[in-house]
C-alpha cells in the first residue's frame, strides 16, 4: 500500500483552533466538529472533505491519486 500521511492538524477557520485528527482511511469526512467552539465545519466549495480545506494534510485517497468518494461516479 502507498504510504500517506494519516494525520491531519486541522485549524478551525472560525476560532483558530487546531487539532490533531487520524483520519479516516477509505472515506471522506464531510463535517467536522471543533473542539474549541464546537463551530461544525463543511469543506469549502471543491474541497471533498475537510481535511482537504482545512487540514495540513489531504486526505487518504486525495494522497494515494485516487480521487475522492465524492468524484468517482
Ligand atoms: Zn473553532
């Protein structure tokens, strides 16, 4: 299996908080609750996940070239 990052720090865009989340190897997360104002986050427009828009690294199947749940029909 190709090697990828697991983790992803992501910093809420609404109060700057950061954390550190494993991510989800075969699925996107779509929504995600900060732990610092409980703000729920949604990927931004042409982002599959939040990872992607928030996070320092892609996710899982962004990092492996296979494209996204969301992308493949
Ligand atoms: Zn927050």
């Amino acid at each position: 299996m190709a090697d990828f990052e697991r983790f992803s720090v992501i910093t809420c865009p609404a109060c700057g908080h950061r954390e550190r989340e494993r991510m989800p190897v075969d699925a996107c997360q779509f929504y995600y609750d900060c732990k610092g104002c409980g703000q729920m986050l949604r990927p931004e427009a042409g982002d599959c996940c939040v990872y992607c828009s928030f996070g320092t690294a892609k996710c899982p199947p962004i990092q492996m070239g296979e494209g996204c749940c969301d992308t493949k029909v």
